[in-house]
C-alpha cells in the first residue's frame, strides 16, 4: 500500500510539472497557447497533428531544444536553450495531452 501511495505521489508530482506552469516559466507561451494560435500553432493542434507517431514525444523535445521551420508556415521556432532535455520530454509529453 505504502508503495502505491508513494508512486502515485511521485507520478502526479512530475504531472504537475510537466503543465502550463512550466511552459510559462520556459517562455513557451510567449508564442503558445492551449487552444489558439498565437506566434506558434496552439498546443492542441500540434497534439492532434502528432497523436499517432509513435516517436512524437523524442521529434517534439529535439524541437524544443533545438529550434525549427517549415512545419507550421514560415516562422521559425527558435531554439529554447533554457530547457534541458528532460524538461523538453516533460514539455512534449505535457503538449500531447492537450485537446
């Protein structure tokens, strides 16, 4: 029992900082939002757009490190060195929950 309570506790503590809080603390949502485009497409739409690759989560964290374009339209996502890989995966694996 006592090993269940910690894995859930351990399982809604990485939940909870892979969200909007940390998007906003890593500047993501200067150009994101949930559910419109702002400068970048809207979160729900890169979800539906990667819900069955099976590799969306290692594409979308080597997209937030690393920058790219020609994806969603001619702007250019910079790259976001303030986000370390495991962050970047938490951040991925937050956005493909987004509908």
């Amino acid at each position: 029992m006592k090993i269940a309570l910690i894995a859930c506790a351990a399982f809604a503590a990485s939940a909870a900082f892979a969200s909007p809080e940390l998007a906003q603390k890593k500047n993501c949502m200067a150009c994101h939002a949930v559910d419109k485009k702002l400068v970048g497409p809207a979160y729900k739409d890169v979800a539906a757009k990667y819900a069955s690759d099976k590799d969306a989560v290692k594409k979308l964290s080597e997209k937030i490190i690393k920058g790219g374009s020609g994806v969603w339209g001619p702007v250019p996502m910079p790259a976001n060195t303030q986000v370390s890989p495991a962050e970047a995966e938490q951040l991925a694996k937050w956005v493909l929950t987004t509908k």
